[in-house]
C-alpha cells in the first residue's frame, strides 16, 4: 500500500478521498492548499499525490509544473473540458478524474497508476537502456543525452523506455496506450500525442531527435 497525499480546498471533498483511500488500505495525508502540499512534498516519503487543481495559494497545475515528475500526480478538478485534461497530462500529470468522482473509480485510478510507476518497469529485465547517446535508467528514474540529465515526467519515462525496449519497432499508439497504461485505463489517442510531442521536444532540444513518426501507424525509436 501506498503513502498518499490528497490536497483540495473542499475539506468534505478531502474527507470523501481520506476514507476511500484508507478503506484500500492506503497512509493518507490531507493538505487544504497548495503551498502547504508544495512544504509536504519537500519532506519526501509520498508515493503519490491526489491534486486539485482550483485551489488558493498555489494552484495545481503551477505545483505539478514545479514537481517536474518527481512524484505521481492524479489531478481532481471540476473543469472537465477535453483541453483542461490534454494541459493537466501535458504538465506530467499521470491521470485526471473530473469531479464530482466516485470515490471507487478514485481508488481504481489510484492503483492503476501506483502499478504503472512501480510494477512496470520494476518488472523488466533491464533497468538501464540505451538509444545512441540517449541512456534511460528506470530504477533511478533518470535520462541522460550524453553527460546532461533530461527532465522528463515519470509517464514520459514510462513511454520512451517502452520505445527504447523495442527499439527498431514501430508500436502503435494503442499498444503504447496498453503498455503505458495498462489496458484497464481509458486513455485516447490525442494524450499519447500530447506525451509523445513534449517528450520528443525535449530530446531534439537536447539533441537527440530519436522519436520517430510513422503516419497511420505509430511511434519507434530510430
């Protein structure tokens, strides 16, 4: 079981989240704003962070932009527009659920996404992988182009590791969905776009243009 830190400004709605995530057997924190999560996750210890969005002080989408990856992130939000979703997932955020949510479908998302930061890459053969002068360590959770580290959110990482794994071979973007997600996850095309569009910016920034499109198919690493 997980260490969770729920933050919203809503206490009934941190409340709701508290006891669905304890009942699953989770250690739940709460925090009524960003600023007082932001002084929690400095602390470390947290293996994800259940997040509001609309919140005073510090909203959350500044705060997960500050993470930069360093902790899994579900956002909870009241906007449930297509383009608030694509800019929580384009943040590095791992799931989003609009409220009102089912504190059911919560928990579920939850351990989808525990499973997928843990289990995955925890479960392959090979932590370290390498693509030209791009090196992908998944136990430290780490990219390098050469002797600089790349900043990449743990679901980028998750997402050119499985690229890298099968290297030379074209994967479709729903075996990329089934892979990186899971196949119990409903994610859409567009978001695999999104992750794969940031991810490759940063590495041609870093220059090491490695992802490649293949129209009508999907993605591979060259």
């Amino acid at each position: 079981m997980a260490s969770v830190l729920v933050v919203d400004d809503d206490a009934h709605l941190r409340e709701v989240a508290r006891f669905a995530l304890a009942r699953a057997g989770h250690t739940v924190e709460l925090a009524a704003d960003g600023a007082i999560a932001a002084e929690r996750i400095e602390r470390g210890g947290l293996d994800l962070v259940v997040l509001d969005i609309l919140m005073p002080e510090l909203d959350g989408l500044t705060l997960c932009r500050q993470l930069a990856g360093r902790v899994p992130i579900v956002f909870l939000s009241s906007r449930g527009e297509e383009a608030d979703r694509v800019l929580g997932l384009d943040l590095g955020a791992d799931d989003y659920l609009t409220k009102p949510f089912s504190p059911r479908e919560l928990v579920a998302r939850v351990a989808a996404v525990l499973r997928r930061t843990a289990g995955d890459l925890v479960a392959a053969a090979r932590p370290v992988l390498a693509i030209g002068n791009v090196t992908i360590d998944r136990d430290r959770h780490a990219v390098r182009v050469g002797d600089a580290e790349l900043v990449v959110t743990a679901t980028e990482l998750r997402l050119l590791a499985t690229l890298a794994l099968h290297h030379g071979r074209v994967l479709s973007r729903h075996q990329l969905i089934a892979t990186v997600y899971g196949d119990d996850h409903h994610i859409s095309a567009r978001t695999i776009d999104t992750h794969v569009r940031n991810l490759r910016a940063k590495l041609a920034a870093a220059g090491a243009p490695v992802i490649e499109t293949v129209h009508g198919v999907g993605y591979r690493c060259g």
